[in-house]
C-alpha cells in the first residue's frame, strides 16, 4: 500500500494549512491561533480544527470553550467565534472541558477523518488544522487523507529540538504536504514591566540553518499573549498583531505561489 494513498478534497475550502511541531510546548496552538485570527482579520473565511484530540485547547483560546458542538447524526458543525473563525474541536463534545480522551490509535484516527470529511465546514478560505507534537497517528491519517497547501513548523532555537522537529518536516515530505517554513518561538522575551526585550531560549543556534527552511517570524515571549485565557485579535498589542500578519502574509504568498 502507497504511502500516500489520493488525498481527499473539499471543495469548500480553497486552502488547508496545517501547524505543526516536533514536540509539545513551543507554542504551536498559538500560533495557530494568531495565523486564523490574522487572515480574518484581512476578511478571509477562516475555520481552525483542533487535531489534537487528546489536549484540545483551541477553543480555550478562541473563547468558545463554555458552547457546544452540533450534529445532526450524518455531519457535525463547527462553532462560530465572535471573530467569525469556525472551531471545531473534541472539547466541544466532552461532557466536561478536563474530560480525557483515552482513545487507541485507531479510534483517533478516525476523528480525524469525521473532523475533516463529515463536517460541514461552508465555504472556507483557509482551514488552519493545529496538529498534536510529533509523528503520532494522528498526523499520519490527517497527512495521507488531507491536501495541504502548506504547512507551518513551529519550534524553539534549542539543538536537540531542531532534531525532533525535523522528524516532522520529514515526515511531511515523505507525505507529499509542501512545508512553507517555521515560525521560531521565544528565543527572545519582552519584559512585561519595562519593555525590554531579553534572550531567554538562546543557546547560539542556528535554527533556519538547522531546519533548511525560511524563517516566517521570531515571536518573542509576551506575559499578554502567554498567560491570557483566550486570545483576542482586537485586544492584542499593535507588535504582536504585526508579527502574525506578516506569517499570514507569507502563508498566502506561498499558496498563491504554488498555483
């Protein structure tokens, strides 16, 4: 059996992009977050699935963790935030926010295929799809069944997890999904009080060398953005609004490259 099997197509929704990272931690959900918010900002219809079904947090950040998903038995529906993103998440089923899901590789896969082909997502520009860490079965089925347009990595400037993450990149590779290039988090951190920006994850790498990709931004570590509940694209500083356009703005000039 191919590795990469024909992928399977909505055509409701122009472009996939997924965010990824080789391991947990480096804020990949966020800036999953920040990408969706920043291309509805620019009037694109946007829909975020969260794939990682064993620690959901997208609607959390999103603001939409105390609805409910729908389903009318044949399709399931997302939920609407106030800033017009389409959520979907496992979260949004469970019976309580801090439920586990304690679900073999099999029946998680299987989410991902009713996430991505039961549900009625309407006409979409983007759906952003926030991976869980690491080459789990999860990735696997969504990389095989789903036709990315490009994919975003997300990592820290330490060595060891350039190593991980390039497992990722390579497994998006072996799997046909273009990687537009990674968005580096927190090498810097910005101080609440004062404002100054201080080195924090830098260990004198050299990550868009490690990689082989072209960096989309270096976020630094903001005490508003790290420690809010839920993030909101209208309450968010000017810096960090300017940060997530310009990865939106890369993202869009990749896809539209590509055609």
């Amino acid at each position: 059996m191919s590795l990469v099997p024909e992928k399977k197509s909505n055509p409701k929704i122009r472009h996939v992009i997924g965010v990824v990272s080789g391991k947990g931690g480096v804020g990949k959900s966020t800036v999953a977050v920040l990408l969706a918010q920043s291309l509805a900002s620019q009037g694109r219809t946007v829909g975020l699935l969260d794939a990682d079904i064993t620690g959901p947090s997208i609607p959390r950040l999103l603001g939409v963790d105390t609805m409910k998903g729908e389903s009318d038995g044949e399709h399931l529906f997302p939920i609407e935030n106030e800033e017009g993103i389409r959520v979907l998440s496992i979260n949004l089923f469970n019976d309580s926010e801090d439920a586990p899901v304690i679900w073999r590789g099999p029946l998680l896969a299987k989410a991902i295929e009713q996430f991505w082909q039961d549900t009625d997502w309407g006409d979409l520009d983007y759906l952003i799809i926030d991976f869980p860490p690491g080459t789990s079965d999860i990735a696997l089925t969504a990389l095989q069944q789903i036709p990315f347009s490009g994919i975003v990595v997300v990592t820290t400037p330490q060595d060891y997890v350039s190593m991980i993450v390039r497992k990722q990149i390579n497994m998006a590779s072996m799997l046909k999904a273009p990687v537009i290039g990674f968005v580096e988090n927190m090498r810097t951190l910005v101080c609440p009080k004062c404002g100054e920006v201080i080195k924090l994850f830098d260990d004198g790498s050299d990550a868009q060398k490690a990689l082989g990709l072209p960096i989309l931004a270096s976020l630094p570590w903001r005490q508003e953005v790290a420690q809010a509940r839920s993030i909101r694209w209208s309450k968010l500083p000017e810096a960090v609004k300017k940060e997530a356009l310009a990865i939106a703005q890369q993202v869009e000039m990749s896809v539209a490259s590509a055609k």
